[in-house]
C-alpha cells in the first residue's frame, strides 16, 4: 500500500505501470451510482441536471513511452 506521502519521484520509480502484478492503487470499492436534485420536484421527473456533462464524444489521446517523455506543454492544453 502506498503512502499519502509518497512524491512523484518515488512513484516514478516503483514503475508500477510496468508490473503486471499491480492491478489497483487507492481503489475505492465498487459503488452504485447516485444522482442527486436541488429539490424534490426536479428528483420526481428525474430529469439530468444541467450540471451533468457527457463524456461521450471523440478525445485526442497521446502515448508516451514513460512519464518523463511527456512534454511540459501538455499542461497548457484546452480542457473543457
């Protein structure tokens, strides 16, 4: 188990991505999914909030061959 206290350099090189017999880190149990409304009538139709965001839609994914390849830049991207 990893500690809280653990600094990038030291997950770096553990290279947990690399061992196959590392299949989860700071997993959270499996949960149901919940909604929730501002009030009571917005929960009786059950309609999405207008805070809900779909994640469904075309992503621009990059590989890189370890971490330290990823470029400064990436934190300058255009996020939504």
């Amino acid at each position: 188990m990893t500690m809280i206290t653990d600094s990038l350099a030291v997950v770096l090189q553990r290279r947990d991505w690399e061992n196959p017999g590392v299949t989860q880190l700071n997993r959270l149990a499996a949960h149901p999914p919940f909604a929730s409304w501002r009030n009571s009538e917005e929960a009786r139709t059950d309609r999405p909030s207008q805070q809900l965001r779909s994640l469904n839609g075309e992503w621009r994914f990059a590989w890189f061959p370890a971490p330290e390849a990823v470029p400064e830049s990436w934190l300058e991207c255009d996020l939504p």
